[in-house]
C-alpha cells in the first residue's frame, strides 16, 4: 500500500476538526481528514443540530397550546412523534451532505475509517486508518490534530442499555413516547431533554447531585429556571444521586438517595445526563508522549501536546464542551503550525454557554459569585423581561437580563440571561468581552426598539442606576 504524505491530517471529522482540515487548505496546505463514522461529528448528527431541531417541535407544539391567548383557535393538535423524529434526522443527514461538500470544495481528501498513530520518524507522523477491520491507507504528515471527540459518560450501576436507560443517542429516536422519564443530571444536555419531554406531555423528574440546576450558571439563573421549570409540571429533585436502576420489563425504578433518606421513582425511561469523557482509545497514544488525564487529553494554549508535532482540539481536551470552542481551537492550531503572525490564544472566559431549554439560557463571562471569589468589587445590573415591550407583544414575559461588571474599571465581567431568544442576544455581550468594552460603551450603543436587546442595554444602565424602564 502507497504511502500517502500530507501537511496535515486531522483525526476526526466534527466541528473542530473539519473546521481544522479547511482552515489548513485554505493556508495552502495539503490536508487530509480521517473520519470513520459520520462527518460533523456527534453535534451535527447527534447532538447541537437535530436536538434542536427536535426542540423546536417542542415550541411550537407549545405554542399551539396557548394559542387562544393570541387570538387563535387550535383544536385536535396532536404529536406524530415518527415525524418528529424523522424531521430531525433530515436536518442532520442535510447538514452533513454539506460538510462534505465544503470539504471537497477546499480540496481536503477525506479517509472513510478509523485512524491509529503507528510512530514514525522524527520529523513526519505516521498514521493507519482501517475500515471494517482492514487498513485502507498508510498516511503520514508532519503534523496531526486529534480532534476524535467524546462520548457518554456512565456509572457503575448506572450503565445505559439503549432501551430502558438511554444517553442522547437513544433519547433523540424514541420508537414510542414514554409517559414518564426521570433525567439524571441537569446540565445542559439534560435540562434540554428534560425540556423537550416535558413541553410534549411526558412526566419528567430531574436528578441532580449539586444543589441546583445548572450549576456551571449564576446562581440567580439557575432558581429562575428551576422555578420555571416546576411551574411547568417538571419535578426536580437537587443534592440527590441516583444510587441503583433496578429494570423491569418496561419501566425501572430509581433508588434515589438525599439528606441520608431513600425513595423509589419508578419511570418508564431513564436518561443519562451525568457528563462526557474524551475518546483517547485505540487512537494510538501510548506509544507517544501525549499526556491523558481523566479521560481528556493535556494541551497547552496553543493546542500543543506533549509530542512535538501532535495538537488536539474539542472535547477530547476537556471543557468548556462546546462545538463553537472546538471550531475556534481548530483554527487557532492550525494557524500557529503555519505560522501565522496575528493568532491569540483562546480565552475560554470568552466563549458563550447555550443550553436551549424552554426558556432559554445563556451566559458568557464570570458569574456574580466567580467574580467576587477572584477578588472583583462588583458592581450588578439586572432587567426583567416583563419590562420590555417586545417580550410582552411576544407573549413571553418571563426571564431576566443580569450584567456584572468591575466596579473599579467598568470592565463587563459576566453576562446572564433567562428568557426567549437569549441564545442569540448572548452574542451581543461576547462581541463586548472580546472587545474589553466598559460600562461607558454599552452604555453609548444604541439598541434598536421594539427589540428584546434593549433588555441587554437596560440591564448596563441598572448597574449604575440609571436603568430607565423599569
């Protein structure tokens, strides 16, 4: 078999690293992509994208039930969970066709099948990539970037079986709708599946070990959303852990323990939402100085590793797991081995946070309570979404805007929000971050009206009291 010899090679074809492969073809480079199961990666086909494709469904069946608050009579509205399945798997199978298309437009030369390190030369990375149990190619490249990704995390006792207890995967294609479900963690991922059941009339409780929902959020945002929540019908149970999943035919019965006390929760499906580790097997590390710890591998700021030549990007690295973090790594890698001279390295403390749950949340930056723990006075403005026109013309009066800034520099140090649409508004205050902007900027942009942005500027105004509709 030829030896094929590149400038780069990418080992795994999702957002970080098919965003990698085009960066260094646009560069000049020769590049490849070895991809063995589905281009995109898990957020494209089984996660960001049909996820959200599924949550919209949600929405609008939603909406549909408060439709005579809007003047519009609905009646026999039903769910056809086989089209709703499908609709969200053509979304995905779209998306993909088209990251193929991209790869092939900058002349990247894709390699269906499993990529493996095999060692090599000092100045030149070898790499195997085998199909159904055969090699199919003999690569080599002066660098590589693992960009292989993650997957489910499971406990002992608590291991998914794909039919009574699910992860995403199993969660996103139900042949049936469960009447009831019990989520396990309350990240992002379960808090959007939790969501989603609920909001299509499946009786959903929530299990979360921490003291509160979606920890990694400002504290204020996470008793908003859990009251939000529970007002909806959903049951959440905080500072618990699921101990055992005793299966029966069709249902399982949670053993869940709080405070030293035990109680049964029995459920027709379990979701597992308790994290994700990085997919360092079988890709050939051992026989490199590429450092693994807790299932993540180590890079430095430049997405180096511990063998010269070696870069890994995107949830293999660890967190913030997020397919935005792991585009912008790819890049940033690529264009420090080209040498490229205007490349920073990623500030993590930059990179916005979505989790699409009905409300919506969204964040950017420190938290109130981070802020002060680095030692911050701080100064905190917040508006309510009861006082924005918009919001109210929309129908959707419920969340909150809250801004923390540096007392002493007017530095905008963290970004928090609740409600409608703040997934796409979070943006506005990244730009913000990026450009070290201070209260006085903010405060001098003008917010279009009638807008759910001015919301964003009402909340700047607040934290130095000047706020003015509310």
């Amino acid at each position: 078999m030829a030896e094929q010899k590149f400038d780069l090679i990418v080992v795994g074809g999702g957002p970080g690293g098919y965003v990698a492969a085009i960066r260094a073809a646009q560069l000049g480079m020769k590049a490849g992509l070895v991809e063995g199961q589905h281009l995109g990666g898990i957020c494209l086909n089984w996660g960001c994208i049909p996820t959200k494709a599924l949550l919209r469904t949600a929405e609008v069946y939603r909406n549909i039930q408060h439709a005579d608050a809007y003047g519009i009579s609905v009646q026999g509205a039903s769910v056809d969970l086989k089209k709703v399945v499908d609709r969200s798997r053509k979304v995905a199978a779209q998306l993909n066709g088209g990251v193929g298309h991209l790869l092939k437009k900058n002349k990247v030369e894709v390699f269906d099948g499993w990529g493996k390190l095999a060692g090599g030369a000092k100045d030149a990375k070898k790499l195997v990539v085998e199909k159904d149990g055969k090699q199919i190619a003999d690569l080599t490249a002066t660098n590589i970037v693992i960009a292989t990704g993650a997957r489910a995390r499971s406990l002992p006792g608590l291991e998914p079986d794909g039919k009574l207890v699910w992860t995403y995967k199993e969660a996103m294609v139900p042949e049936s709708m469960p009447k009831s479900i019990l989520v396990v963690g309350s990240g992002a991922i379960g808090i959007e599946f939790a969501s989603f059941y609920r909001n299509l009339g499946v009786e959903v409780t929530v299990v979360e070990v921490m003291d509160r929902i979606l920890p990694v959020e400002d504290e204020e945002i996470s008793a908003f959303a859990q009251k939000s929540f529970e007002k909806d019908g959903m049951k959440i149970i905080t500072g618990a852990q699921v101990k055992t999943l005793d299966k029966a035919a069709n249902s399982v019965t949670a053993s869940v323990e709080k405070g030293g006390k035990s109680e049964s929760i029995t459920v027709d499906r379990v979701i597992l939402a308790i994290g994700i580790v990085g997919n360092v097997e079988s890709i050939g590390l051992e026989g490199t100085q590429v450092k693994v710890d807790r299932g993540h591998i180590e890079t430095n700021q430049w997405l180096e590793t511990g063998e010269p030549g070696i870069y890994a990007i995107g949830d293999v690295t660890g967190p913030p797991w997020l397919a935005h973090k792991a585009s912008h790594e790819g890049i940033i890698g690529v264009e420090k081995i080209k040498g490229e001279k205007d490349v920073h390295p990623l500030e993590t403390g930059n990179i916005p946070g979505c989790t699409y749950c009905m409300p919506q949340v969204a964040s950017v930056g420190m938290t109130e309570a981070k802020a002060k723990e680095a030692g911050y006075e701080v100064r905190v403005g917040r508006f309510p979404f009861i006082g924005n026109g918009k919001a109210i013309a929309l129908g959707e009066p419920e969340g909150l805007v809250k801004t923390v800034f540096d007392a002493k520099t007017g530095e905008l140090l963290g970004a928090h929000m609740i409600g409608a649409e703040v997934t796409e508004l979070i943006q506005g205050y990244g730009i913000a971050r990026t450009l070290e902007s201070t209260e006085k900027e903010l405060m001098h942009t003008v917010f279009p009206h009638p807008t759910l942005s001015e919301m964003m500027h009402e909340s700047v105004l607040d934290a130095y009291g000047r706020a003015v509709h509310f």
